[in-house]
C-alpha cells in the first residue's frame, strides 16, 4: 500500500483549489476535454513533521485567475497547527493541444 505524504497533499490541495477555480464562474468552468495542470509550486514550507496516521486538513485560497493561469495559496493543518503552506501555480490545458 502507498500513502501519500505532505508533499503529495499539497499537490492534491492545489488540485482542490483549481477545482473551485473551475467552477469559480459559468465562464471559467472547464469544457469538455480541458483538464488543469500544476504548473509550479513557489514558497512552500514544510513547518512541523507529519506522521502516518495524522489528520491533514487542507485548505486552498484563490490568489489570482488570470486567463487560464489560477494561483492558488494551500495551507495544511494537523490538529490546529500549520504544518506546511504554500503557492501553487496551474494552467487551464485542452486534450490534444499543447
């Protein structure tokens, strides 16, 4: 079996922040056939250790849409306490086009 650790988390928050970046307007929503894509992740601190078995509660905060470029900010938290936080960046892609 394989468990995600923070690093991994933290993608999946910026994964749930452009989730809410794609269904932030009728005009933003994806189409069929357009997918989101982590672009860069920037001032990310991992602050305290995460141990297997901890509760992570991650929470992602809509910077910026520009285009088809969103910035999102994620935070994670165990138990009250901020464990990691971070930028990330993602771009709105189409299947088939680069």
């Amino acid at each position: 079996m394989v468990v995600a650790g923070p690093k991994q988390r933290i993608g999946q928050a910026g994964v749930n922040g452009s989730r809410a970046m794609s269904g932030n307007s009728t005009s933003k929503r994806l189409r069929p056939g357009e997918f989101l894509v982590l672009g860069v992740i920037n001032d990310m601190r991992f602050l305290v250790p995460v141990v297997p078995g901890d509760r992570m509660i991650i929470a992602v905060k809509i910077l910026k849409v520009a285009g088809d470029i969103a910035l999102v900010e994620g935070t994670v938290t165990v138990e009250d306490t901020v464990v990691a936080r971070g930028k990330l960046g993602f771009a709105r892609r189409t299947i088939g086009v680069p």
